[in-house]
C-alpha cells in the first residue's frame, strides 16, 4: 500500500496503461489514505468520494475496452478549495462561501480532467488564501505531515500535505505571495508558480492587476513538468495567456550558465537553512555553473504587497463584515480593515512600485540566467504561529504583522514581478523538517526552470523518501 501511494505520477500512468495497476485500486488506496489520515493531517474541506470511485471505474473500463487514453488516464488529483470545479462546492475556505458551487471548472482543472485525471477533492485553504498558515473558522487547522506540531505553510497547505502524505500524487494550489512554494518548502515537494499567465486563470478578480497564479503541486520535478505542460497553454479568457509564449532552448548542461545567488533577502534567516542552500548551490558551481552573489532588500516591499493585497479583500469582502465578522479569521478581518484606511493614490503608487520592481529584476536577467534563494527563511513553523504576531528566527525577532518580510521574503516578490519561481527540496533541519531551494528564471523560462530543478534532482534525489526519512 504504502509503494502506491508514494509511486510517482509517470510510473502511475504507465502502469494503468500496461494494465498492471487499476484505477479502481489506485483510487481505493487513494481514498483509504484521505480518510485515514484526515483526522490527523486535516488537508481536506470537501471529498469526491461517489464521483472518484465511479470515474475510477469508468476509467477502468476504458484500459480494458482498449479506448484512446489521455495522459493522465485514472491518476487522482486533488485542488485547493479556492479553485473553481464545477458541480463541486467551493468555500475560498470560508463561510462566505460554505454553500457556492462553481458551474464550470478553472481552465486548469478541466485540462487534467480531459487528461484522463480524476478529481479526489479540494483541499484546505486559510480563508481566500490570505496567509501562509493553513487555518480557518470553517475547517480548523491543517497539520505538517513531517511533524504535527508544525505548520503545513500556506495558503496552499492542504495541497502540499496531501501530496506529501501520500494522499494524492499530484494536486494543484494557488500562489498570491508564495502560496505553492511555502507549502511545498515546508511539506518537502516540489511547487511551481509559472509565469503570469503561462496557466490561465479566469477566475482571478482582477484580471489586469493579477499577482495570483495557479500551479502543479507534485513529490517530484518529472511529474511537475507533466503536469504543467497538460495545464499550461493559451486561452483568450485571461489577458495574459492570449498568446503562447516563445520557446526557449532546452537547459542540457550546467557549463556556462550564470546563477545568481541570494542568501538573504530579509531580517534573518536560519542558519541551517542557509547551509543547506548553500550546499546545493556550491554543487551546482562544481557542476559548471558560473555563481555569483547578489544582494536583494526584498523586505522593504512589504508595504507595497501588502497594499495591493489588502485593497483588493477590502474591495471583495469589505461589504460582508458588518454580519459576518464574527465567523471570519481575525486575520482576514485586520487585512480587509486596512485596507478599508487605503485611497486610490496609495494603491497606484504600489502598482507603479511594483513596475518598478518588474524592470529592476529584468535588468538582473541581463547578467544572469536564474536566480537562486532559499524557499523561506526557516523551516516550517510552530502550528499555532500566530499570522499578526511577531516571531524570532535565528536568534532574531521580527515585528508582529511583519511575518512576510520575516518568514518568506523570498516569494512575493516574483508574485508582483511575474516571473517564474520553483520551491524544490534541498536537505531537512536536524529536527527533521525539510528545507525548500527557490530557483527563478526570465519570463516564460518555465521550462528551463524545471530543467534547472530537474539537474538538481537528479545530483540529490529526494523522490525516494518516505515520511520520517531524511536526505543524506
């Protein structure tokens, strides 16, 4: 049991295809899995138990009638409870939403659907993912499968525990300041925010101001680049996925190529978190890579990301709060009341900072071709951090309400910049929580971003592990 639910994704697919795996099986494992583990992992809102088991059936059916089979035929997935599928409720993990069901699936979903993948159901999320915990009013929390007294990050959390428990071999969750690679760093997997726009998102409020991105979620880069070329691709209902965007030539080798390495972009940051880093970065240069060492106060945009994020839930779920205060997350109310205090010249000069930033870290690819960080600045953190308190890292506190700058300095700024950015694992802490590597490359560079990650996997290969293993 436990071999299958940790195979990875391609050998699932080719065994429901040679005919020595059943969808039925798979799925039954899948599901036995979720159930036994919700209780202590908590990374489900809503399962598709009836609609699994009856897909996983027909899909059955279809390996044995010998029919056309797509690339994910009878493989489960699960999405973050702020995606829209259709004829599935989806609560934005909130009471706001407890009862709304999509009448059409995002544009992701439907493409793993037509791929032959079936929906197990959606995952926790704080409420509109408006945190890097995954807590909430309406389902509690969601726990580190690695260690339950930590946090599975967020807000993609239940996304990341469910593929690193074994739960579902690939999942997809959205990422507003880091909310795929967060998770991912702190549940040990690998997390893909793609260029804007590489996968379409119709749903995002704001089309034009998007810094939202939905991304693959999976335990290994191979199934992460699967799942992103299935997903990925035009569609005329999101302004920047109109075209499709240039092809780059393939990463082969590490010879010439010029990493930029940030160690430190914020307060503090942990010191074995940085040792780790820094050794798979020093093996990079032993493999040809060219590395020098850039120097970023990424930090000191807090205050423009947190305007623009705090103007936009003022503006959706202001109206809401004089009857649902007292149901919604303490946190999410501080944000919606600040941006209440928020004018229209505050919000245009953190969209013209954030221009600024776009052309600033262009100028960085001038001279480089990826740029490397650590995912976060420590490990995962206590389960019940509080996400306006203060915290010490290193030795080092940082300011209540400053948890961004403090924790994932690293992240947000490419969600304002829009370009690609992968969290990939790269070591675990002596008190065994794993440690996330950042890689990010030019716009539309998503392939060689993977490449990158993929040269990495394979000079330290994580894909082998099991919960309550470490790296050597």
């Amino acid at each position: 049991m436990n071999d299958l639910l940790f195979r990875s994704v391609t050998d699932l697919c080719a065994a429901i295809r040679g005919k020595e795996l059943s969808p039925v099986e798979l799925m039954e494992a899948v599901l036995t899995n979720l159930e036994e583990s919700q209780s202590s992992i908590n990374a489900f809102i809503t399962v598709t138990e009836t609609a699994a088991r009856s897909a996983a059936a027909a899909a059955e059916q279809a390996v044995m009638d010998g029919a056309d089979l797509g690339p994910l035929h009878g493989v489960p997935f699960a999405v973050k409870d702020l995606t829209y599928t259709k004829g599935v409720r989806t609560t934005m993990g909130s009471y706001l939403h407890d009862t709304f069901i999509p009448t059409e699936d995002a544009v992701p979903v439907a493409r793993l659907k037509a791929a032959g993948a079936i929906l197990i159901g959606k995952t926790t999320t704080p409420e509109f993912g408006h945190k890097a915990m995954t807590d909430g009013p309406l389902f509690g929390r969601t726990r580190n499968p690695w260690d339950r007294g930590r946090t599975c990050g967020g807000s993609s959390g239940g996304s990341a525990a469910a593929v690193a428990a074994g739960i579902s071999p690939l999942a997809l969750g959205t990422d507003g300041g880091g909310s795929v690679r967060i998770p991912a760093a702190c549940c040990g997997i690998v997390g893909l925010k793609p260029t804007l726009g590489r996968i379409p998102h119709i749903h995002a409020p704001d089309a034009f101001g998007n810094n939202s991105y939905i991304g693959p979620m999976c335990r290994n880069v191979t199934d992460t680049r699967l799942t992103f070329d299935i997903i990925s691709g035009p569609d005329r209902r999101d302004p920047y996925a109109l075209a499709a965007p240039p092809e780059n030539p393939p990463l082969e080798s590490l010879t010439g190529q010029r990493l930029a390495w940030l160690a430190q972009a914020g307060p503090a940051l942990d010191p074995e978190v940085a040792a780790m880093c820094r050794e798979t970065i020093d093996m990079l240069a032993g493999m040809g890579a060219e590395v020098s060492e850039i120097e970023e106060d990424f930090a000191a945009l807090e205050a423009d990301y947190l305007t623009v994020m705090r103007a936009g839930f003022a503006a959706r779920l202001g109206h809401h709060l004089p009857e649902m205060e007292g149901r919604l997350d303490r946190s999410l109310v501080d944000t919606i009341r600040r941006g209440q205090t928020l004018n229209a010249a505050d919000l245009a000069a953190a969209q013209i900072r954030r221009s600024e930033l776009f052309r600033h870290i262009q100028e960085r690819f001038a001279t480089c071709d990826f740029i490397l960080s650590p995912t976060l600045s420590a490990p995962a953190l206590a389960i019940d951090q509080d996400a306006l308190g203060g915290l010490t890292i290193a030795g080092i506190e940082v300011a209540p309400g400053s948890i961004r700058a403090g924790w994932y300095p690293y992240t947000y700024p490419f969600n304002l910049s829009g370009h690609p950015a992968i969290s990939i694992p790269c070591g675990f802490s002596t008190n065994g929580l794993p440690v996330g590597l950042q890689i990010v490359g030019p716009w539309h560079a998503d392939h060689q971003v993977l490449e990158l990650a993929a040269l990495i996997e394979t000079a330290r290969p994580w894909g082998h592990r099991r919960l309550g293993e470490t790296m050597h």
